[in-house]
C-alpha cells in the first residue's frame, strides 16, 4: 500500500476540517511551547544557582581531619580490643607539608590549588557581636582558585597585603556593621586574641550565607587569629571542569588521606532538592504534553466517526485493516507535526520574553533577569513526546474504527 | 467447457445471538467467465449476503468460495483484502465514493492501493474508463458535483480499475432514474460481454431477464435458476449447470 495514498487521504481528512484540526494544533503547540519555557526557566534558574554556588566556594576542599577515627596501637596489636576513656593525642593542627602535598597535587590536577587557612572569629563593632568565617589567602594566589576578585565590589584583592591585619568582608556584612573600606572594626580570635583590623574591600557573591558570614585576610593574620603560626589547614582546589569535583576529591582524598570534600558533597542536600524539583518539573511537563494530545485524540474519534463509511468502503475495496488505520495515524502525525513546529516557535517567543522579565532581588537589591536555558534538547524532547502522545492517541479510537466490518457498514448506509 | 470464474460450494450464513437467524443456507452456485448472472429474490431472502459472501467481504460459517479456482475458507483477512483488490469489483447500491476526492482520484484509488502501477500511467487508466463511461469531462469533479447516475458510473470505474475477473454488484440501480439504471445496466451488460463476470443483485425482474442466469434466492436457498430467455427451472445442480452453459 503506498504510503502516499494513505497521506493523500489524512491530509484531505485534516484539511477538510479546518477549525477542528486548527483546535488540536493548537493544542499541541500550547503543549510544546509551554513544556520549553518551563524546562528552560527550570534549568536556567537551577545553573545559575549552581553558578552562583561552584563560583562562591572551591570545587574541592582539603581539610585537616580524617573521614574515620584513626586505627588504635592498641587496635594493630590485639584482634580484639575494649577501649574507654581514650585521649586524643595533642597533635599540632594543620596539613602537614601543605607544600609537597600541593606540588604532588598539581602534577596531575585538572586545576589548580592553593592554601588556606580557615577559623572563627567575632567582630566586635559599634556594640554588637557578629561570628564570622575568616579565611586566610594569599592574594597572588587566590585568582586561581576563586572567582574574589570578580566578586569585589569595593577595592581589590591585592588591597589586603596593605596591612597585615587588612580584611575583606561581604557587602551584607558591611552593610550589617554599617562599616566602609577604610574603617576599622576588632576581630576577636578563638583564643580571645583580640586585632583591631581595617576594612580594604567589599566583596558579593550573591548568597547571603556568604556575604554576611564570610571575611576574607591575609594567611599569617588568619594563623595569629587562630593562634597557630605557619599552619596551613585547608586547601583549595578549583577544578576546570566543577562536574568531576567528586571523582577527583575521591582520588584526592586517597591519595592524601585528607578528607576532601567537593562542591557536590558540600551541597548534597541542596543537590537532592533538585532531584526532587526536577522530578516535579519532568512529571507537570509529561502531563502537559498527554493533556495535550487529548485534542488530538477528540479529532481523530471524530473523524474516525464521521468515516465509517469511507473505512467500510476502502476496506471493501481491499484496503488492509493495517493500512486504514495508518491513515488516522499519519492524519494525527500531521495535527502534531505541525503542531510541533508551532510550539517550538512559541516555546522559543515565551522564553525570550521571559528573559526579558527581572525580579527584584531583596539581598542584592538589584533587578536580576530570570535565567532561561537554551538547549535543543528541550525541544527534541518536547517535540518527540508530543508525537508520541499523538500518534498513541490517535491508535486507540482509529484500531477501534477499522475494526468494524464493512458489511454492517454498508447494509446500515443501504 | 467454460472457465470456472467464481464458485460457491455449500456455503451458509448465520447470524449468531440470542436467537440465530440463517441469512444463507448451504448454496452451491458456479458462474463462468464471462458471465452475467443475477441475483433476485425478496427482501431478506439473503440474496445481498450471498453477494457479499461471494465478493469475499464477508466469510461464511461452513463452505468455500473459490475465486478463479483458488479456495478462501482458510485465507486470511489479509489475503482476503489482497483478492479483494485485485480480482474483484464491487460497485453497491449507493455509489460510496470518498467525497474529498475527485472522481479521477476515486478511480484511480484501488490501483494506487494495489501499487502496481507509475502515477502516470494510473492517471491515464482512470481517464480512459472515464472517457469509457462517459465521464471524461467530469474527471476533476467531486461526487457533490455529480447526479446520482454519474456517480454510479464513477463507481463503475473505480470497480474497473484494477482489471478485476470478477464484478459484484448489489442493486446498482436501486437508487437510480429510469434512465441512468438503463446506462448502469448497459454498461454491466457491456463489462460481461468483454469477458469479465458480472453477479448483480436485482429487485428489477426487466433488468434481471437482460443476465444470461437468474438465480432466485427464498429463504438463504437457490429457488430456481433461469437461462437468459428461458422459462424458469428448478434449482438442482446450479453449479454444474452454469458450467455446461
């Protein structure tokens, strides 16, 4: 049976109804395009999210402490062993040989790494008291691992070699503390060491956690904060490609025995929040694109009606079952065919205009444009399901009329 | 001895349900090559059902129709469908054309389905029987465009198209004016007397006696058969009759 007859047949089918077949187009072009600016406002909000946060904080981070208890004398001297009341020795804090770890680390890094040395400690200003993060960096090296100095908003990251006791703090902070570079606020260590340090630069990252709890200053003055000379205990590794940070921090951690904790691990109650959300996504598009299909599926029942005579008599003429069938099939494939292209226009017109939408940003205080993500997949996906959904529903009401025998047909219409 | 071209060998019809009716009931009927044959009887006496038996459209409980020799009890509907549009014709009472077509593209619709032949040379066939019935200046027109004898002979030639052995045709002039049955009839006439085999079902008694045979169906059975201009005769051993014929 040539396939030509059977699109000669749907396409007058289709065409002889024009407001029905307009209606399922329409249908399955709201579907689609709907389905595109939804995938990609859902994606782009969630990669800038993503942005925001591999750009805030290292791709992998080196830390002074081990993921399991260290193994007992007692434990390698004895199969079985009873311990109470253990004392931890007092061993110096820090990563020993940051140096030799760092060289060994490059020789093989897909990125860069750098030291750090991470510890608490309040700012004492105007009265109030304000825990904080202090990081100590070295400002050569920080551009290579960190996106500061993209983030300064006020001075530069060199500023700090100005001083010894120079820091850099969020812009929310500052804002907190009513401070400006220039100004001076104390800073009091964990062991009650108490700087009085100057304000050389404002920074924003965009998440408030970190603006308003993060403070940046030289590696030596975060080690007199923290009471440790020359300790280093934190290193920071920004990767090229942030995707393979939990492979790497994996082969990092084995190699050093370090604990090494990727972005990923970081955030893995964040990440799965957007498991969920986009399970939620995937199943409200999925169901867009089926409620869709249901026009098609009321035209192609219609049609199907409305030619019981016309199957009766091709299938009398020696029509295949098979072949009849087909023809609703592809009159559906055009309805969603069409309806596609449509939808891919109008998926391509909502997300443009939906780029050009801003929301005013309570922490920045800025308008930020919402972020749409383009990727030929959503439409590939979009546009394939929605075919799927069509040609699925058209197969039920159209099995159901070519499998009426011609004879009723005919006696009926005689 | 003439070719055998459609043979019905003990078929029966029923209708099963609550309560069962035999629509035909165990005929045994040869029609020849060439042969005009047609069907008469009363309404419900099952003489439309035979046709559709014998056009393959539907299947019967017991008994075989062999077209040209070949059995179908046990084909299936598939390669029923293929013999349907390949070796035969059907042209019914109302003309059934595809209203969003042409009559040029109702009749060339079979050979596109049987995809023998290029687009070229079905569009001349479908002009040439056209042009054969008379037809050949309403080729693009659509059956809305047409009466209702013109309609008929369009389905005529859409019958025609694929070079069927065998026409079956059920009332073909039921819905027609004295004049266009007249053509209609004429023109079945004219296909039988070319070669082909013609089975009519009739009410007409005038249109009937122009076959070679009558067959008068009571009741699902053969009543009589009749020779072209003979009186009528019992129906015993039709089939070897119409051979012999």
């Amino acid at each position: 049976m040539t396939t030509k007859l059977l699109f000669d047949i749907a396409w007058t089918h289709v065409t002889a109804r024009v407001r029905q077949t307009l209606v399922g187009m329409a249908g399955v072009s709201m579907g689609v395009g709907f389905t595109i600016m939804m995938a990609g406002l859902m994606e782009g909000s969630q990669i800038d999210f993503l942005r925001q946060l591999v750009d805030t904080m290292p791709h992998i981070t080196i830390q002074d402490e081990r993921r399991s208890v260290p193994t007992q004398p007692a434990d390698q001297e004895y199969g079985a062993v009873q311990m109470s009341n253990v004392t931890n020795l007092n061993n110096r804090p820090g990563i020993k040989y940051p140096e030799s770890v760092m060289a060994s680390l490059r020789s093989w890094l897909p990125g860069d790494v750098t030291p750090s040395v991470r510890t608490t400690a309040i700012i004492d200003h105007g009265g109030g008291r304000i825990g904080v993060t202090l990081t100590g960096i070295d400002p050569r090296q920080e551009p290579r691992v960190s996106k500061l100095a993209s983030q300064m908003r006020e001075g530069q990251i060199a500023d700090l070699s100005r001083a010894p006791n120079a820091i850099i703090i969020g812009e929310a902070l500052a804002q907190k503390l009513a401070v400006k570079p220039g100004n001076t606020v104390i800073l009091i260590g964990g062991k009650g060491t108490e700087v009085t340090s100057s304000v050389v630069g404002l920074f924003r990252s965009g998440m408030k956690r970190v603006d308003e709890g993060q403070i940046y200053g030289l590696t030596g003055f975060a080690q007199i904060m923290m009471g440790q000379s020359g300790i280093v205990n934190e290193l920071r590794l920004r990767l090229n490609d942030p995707l393979i940070a939990q492979q790497v921090a994996t082969q990092v951690e084995a190699q050093t025995g370090y604990k090494s904790v990727s972005w990923q691990e970081a955030n893995a109650d964040l990440l799965s929040t957007f498991a969920v959300r986009d399970f939620i996504v995937l199943t409200v598009m999925g169901a867009m694109l089926l409620t869709s299909s249901f026009a098609t599926y009321n035209i192609i029942s219609t049609i199907t009606h409305e030619k019981r005579q016309d199957i009766a008599i091709m299938k009398s003429l020696g029509m295949r079952e098979y072949s009849v069938r087909r023809i609703f099939i592809i009159e559906s494939a055009i309805i969603g065919t069409v309806g596609i292209l449509f939808g891919w226009i109008l998926g391509y017109l909502l997300c443009y205009g939906w780029s050009h939408i801003t929301i005013y940003n309570m922490l920045t205080g800025a308008n930020v444009p919402l972020q749409i993500y383009y990727s030929p997949m959503h439409y590939i996906v979009a546009g394939g399901i929605s075919l799927l959904c069509c040609t699925g529903a058209a197969f039920f009401p159209a099995r159901k009329a070519t499998r009426v025998h011609p004879v009723e047909i005919i006696r009926g219409a005689s | 001895m003439s070719e055998i071209a459609l043979q019905a060998v003990g078929l029966v019809r029923r209708i099963e349900g609550a309560i069962s009716h035999t629509l035909v009931n165990g005929i045994d009927l040869s029609v020849n090559k060439g042969e005009f044959v047609a069907i008469t009887g009363p309404s419900g006496s099952g003489k439309s059902s035979l046709l559709y038996l014998l056009g393959l459209l539907d299947a019967p409980n017991e008994g075989d129709v062999m077209i040209c020799g070949q059995p179908t009890a046990k084909l299936s509907e598939t390669e029923r469908a293929d013999i349907r549009l390949t070796k035969c014709g059907f042209v019914f009472q109302f003309h059934f054309l595809l209203p969003e077509f042409t009559s040029l593209q109702n009749v060339t619709l079979p050979m596109r389905a049987a995809g023998k032949m290029s687009e070229k040379e079905m569009h001349e066939r479908g002009l040439e029987l056209l042009t054969s019935l008379g037809l050949k200046d309403h080729a693009n027109k659509r059956p809305n465009q047409l009466s209702g004898g013109q309609r008929q002979r369009v389905a005529i030639a859409r019958a025609l198209s694929n070079r069927p052995e065998i026409i079956v045709a059920d009332e073909p002039t039921g819905a027609l004016d004295t004049t266009s049955t007249e053509q209609v009839f004429g023109i079945l006439r004219d296909i039988a007397d070319s070669g082909r085999t013609v089975v009519v079902v009739t009410h007409d008694p005038a249109l009937a006696a122009r076959a070679d045979r009558r067959v008068h169906i009571v009741d699902g059975k053969i009543h009589e058969t009749i020779q072209g201009g003979q009186a009528p005769e019992p129906a015993i051993a039709i089939g070897a009759t119409a051979a012999e014929s």
